[in-house]
C-alpha cells in the first residue's frame, strides 16, 4: 500500500508537472499570438495613418500650386494672397486625424477671435480659414465665401484683391 501510495504521489507529482508546463506552453503560445495580433493591428494602424498624412500632403501641395497659378495671373500684390510658411508648414507636419484642413481652421479662426492679436495677424487667419473651409471636408463653400466677405468688411486693405479674384466666377470659390 505504501508503495502504491508513493507511485500514486509521483504519478500525481508527474502530471501536475506535466500540466503546468502543458499550461505554460499553452499560455506563451496564446500570449504570442495575442501580442502578435496586438502588433499587426496597431501596425495596420500606424501604416494606415501614414498614409493618410501622406495623401494629405499630396492634396496639399497639389492645392497649394492651384492656388498660386490663380494668383500667378492676377494682379494682386503677393502680400494679399501669399499663405504664411509657418502655416503651411503646420499643415504639411501636422498628422491629421479626421482632416487636416478642418484642424488647422480650427486654430486659425480662434487665432481670428484673439483681440490681442495684430490687425493682420487675425485678418491672414480669418483669410486662410476661408480657403480652409473650401478645401476641408464637408466644407462649405457659401461658408468660404461668406468668411471672404468678412475679411474684405473687417479688415479692409488686407486682401481686398485676393477675396475679389477668389469670388469672381470661375475659380475656387464663386460657387
């Protein structure tokens, strides 16, 4: 009986060790693939985000050279429609998460509403938040052109030129 006993312990003593390297076993390979999945989707993810931002840039920059051919042909002194670079260089470094343009307007028509700004300073916001709105998605361009209006009453002389060749019919934003 006794011998029994012992045989029954370390069979017992056996199994239980082969049961938790069962379990180990199992659970590194469980954790393995959890961690795997884990990895692939924040890896699909993080591609996915790159390249919006990239697609983003690419509209961006493709925009941008429209927009100065418009104004390659106009009349108007550069300092009314040139886009500031510290601006332009927000827009192409910043990730986007939903849209780019609707995030920078953001921060453009709160810099607009800061008294404590300069005159042209708030006027260039309000005129960038414009062409913003006509670029952002699910912009509207009524809304664009009613921002335009508003610079060329709040901030006379700023861009008068540039607001008019915008809403002259036929470019960007006459419609």
């Amino acid at each position: 009986m006794t011998v029994n006993t012992r045989s029954s312990s370390s069979r017992s003593a056996i199994a239980l060790t082969a049961l938790s390297l069962f379990a180990l076993l199992v659970q590194g390979c469980a954790g393995g693939a959890v961690t795997g999945s884990v990895y692939a989707v924040s890896g699909a993810a993080a591609a996915k985000l790159h390249q919006a931002r990239q697609e983003f840039r690419e509209d961006l920059n493709e925009d941008y050279a429209s927009y100065q051919a418009l104004f390659s042909a106009s009349e108007c002194d550069p300092a009314e429609y040139q886009i500031s670079p510290e601006i332009l260089e927000y827009l192409r470094d910043t990730a986007p998460h939903e849209d780019g343009y609707a995030e920078a307007q953001d921060i453009l028509l709160e810099t607009y509403r800061d008294p404590t700004l300069s005159r042209n300073v708030r006027a260039h916001a309000l005129y960038v938040a414009a062409l913003t709105e006509a670029e952002k998605k699910g912009g509207s361009r009524e809304q664009a052109r009613e921002y335009l209006k508003q610079v060329k009453r709040e901030f006379p002389g700023t861009h008068d030129c540039a607001v008019d060749t915008l809403l002259e019919k036929g470019h960007r934003i006459d419609y």
